[in-house]
C-alpha cells in the first residue's frame, strides 16, 4: 500500500513549497512520532508523542497517552514531564541553558526511545534586510537575517516565519559551510504565486515575523533531508534521519531562539 509522507510535514509545517511525497511507506503506520523542543526561553518545554498514520487518516494522528518522558542535561538537572493532553508533555521547572547537552528518555507501549541534543551558543539576530527583485511586471522579496558566523566551523541555523497572523509556518536551514566566521549573505525567500504550494503573496505591508535558532547538526540533518523530500528531490532512506533511537519518527533540538519583526516596505 502506498503512503503519503504528511506525518512529519503536517505537524511541523516546514516548508515554503509544501508537496505531498508519493512514497512506499507501508511499513510506516502506526510508528511513534516524537517532537521535542529545550530552548534558551523560559518553559515550559512540550514533547508531543504521537502515531503515524496511513494517507487514507490524513491529518489524523492518534496521541500518545500514559508514556514516561524524562528530560535531563549533563549538570544534573531532570525532570519527569506531566502530560495536559493531545500527546503533550510539558515541563514545570526545567530550564534550558546554551551549552549543555539534554538527554530525552521516553518509555512507551513497551518500548523506550532516547535522544540527545547540545544547545549551541546564540549567535547575535541582529535586524532584516529586505531587497526585492522583479520578473516581468512581478515584484518578489527577500529578507536577509544579518548576523555573523562565528569563528569556528560548524554552525547551523535555522529560520522559520509566517506572514502576518496566517498560521502557515515555512522554514529554511543554514550552514557555514560557504561562509564560516563572516556577515550572512543568505536572504530568506519570501512566497509569490508561483511558489508551489504558496498560499499568499507578500505585498507591501505584510509583517514577516521571523525565527532564528541555532541548532545543532543532527537536527540541521534532519531537516535538511525533510526539506529535500517536501520538495520532491527524493532522499534515501525515505524518512528523515532521526536523531531519536529505536526507529521513532521525529527529532528532539535543544537550540536557541531569538524572533524579530519586519514590515514590507
């Protein structure tokens, strides 16, 4: 049976070009989807554990109730989350720290899933840049993050943002590969009508509101490889690599987060 790879794309909402991927995924249903996030922000912090489904209950995804989901970091802090519903499981006390290194252990139905995450240091989210080109009589825009790579090789981002109060999240990554320790010179594409999968184009006084997190390689793979599937490249193996053990779907990021507004002009 053929499924359609929107587990992971629906609950994260990852890209600007969103497309369903036809993939041989019959073995896929029923497997636990994990998604956990620790941030340099004040919590709580949520793990949603939930089951993946066939194409035919899309957007349907069963919880995961009665799991034992345990947070701890490399100084000795931990914490059992409490869960408040729809496969939710939030944290009262646990503070998440630039430098450390969480832990995630989750036991569920039987089986037990862990993962590890190294929060990086921030990097300085300094402003937005907007430029615009055209292409006949359209006018697209990109917003460029200005911020500088820091001096040691390895860092990597990531940028999400919505457009005005509409819901749709997009995202890209960013490495230093190309331009370790200098200004970013990577814009942020933002959607026109011709963007597969666009739902609105940016106009002249829309507000973009922008994300920056610093995150560390695994989940800069893990999306990389979710964003090249989304946009129809074709990766094997089909699934993202997941930075969780025992075959669970999903990621756990421990990353920084700093959010910066800007108007179209």
């Amino acid at each position: 049976m053929k499924n359609i790879f929107l587990i992971i794309l629906s609950l994260f909402l990852v890209t600007s070009c969103q497309k369903e991927i036809d993939l041989d995924l019959a073995d896929q249903s029923g497997k636990i989807v994990i998604e956990g996030n620790v941030t340099n922000q004040a919590g709580p912090y949520i793990v949603r554990i939930t089951k993946s489904v066939e194409f035919t209950q899309q957007n349907q995804y069963p919880a995961v109730i009665g799991a034992q989901v345990i947070l701890s970091d490399n100084t000795g802090q931990t914490e059992t989350l409490q869960y408040v519903g729809d496969g939710r499981y939030i944290t009262s006390a646990f503070v998440g720290v630039s430098g450390r290194t969480y832990t995630l252990k989750i036991q569920a139905e039987g089986q037990q899933y862990t993962a590890q995450s190294t929060m990086p240091e921030e990097v300085d989210f300094e402003g937005l840049e907007q430029d615009s080109f055209k292409f006949g009589d359209k006018t697209s825009y990109t917003l460029l993050p200005i911020f500088t790579d820091p001096a040691v090789l390895g860092n990597r981002y990531l940028f999400s943002f919505t457009i005005n109060d509409l819901g749709k999240k997009y995202i890209d990554v960013f490495s230093d590969n190309l331009n370790n320790g200098l200004p970013n010179q990577r814009p942020i594409m933002l959607p026109n009508d011709d963007n597969d999968g666009a739902d609105h184009e940016v106009v002249v006084g829309d507000t973009i509101h922008v994300e920056m997190q610093s995150i560390d390689n695994n989940v800069f793979t893990f999306y990389s490889a979710l964003l090249n599937l989304s946009n129809g490249s074709g990766v094997t193996p089909a699934n993202p690599p997941s930075n969780i053990s025992n075959g669970a779907l999903g990621y756990f990021s421990a990353h920084t987060v700093k959010n910066l507004s800007y108007t179209i002009q």
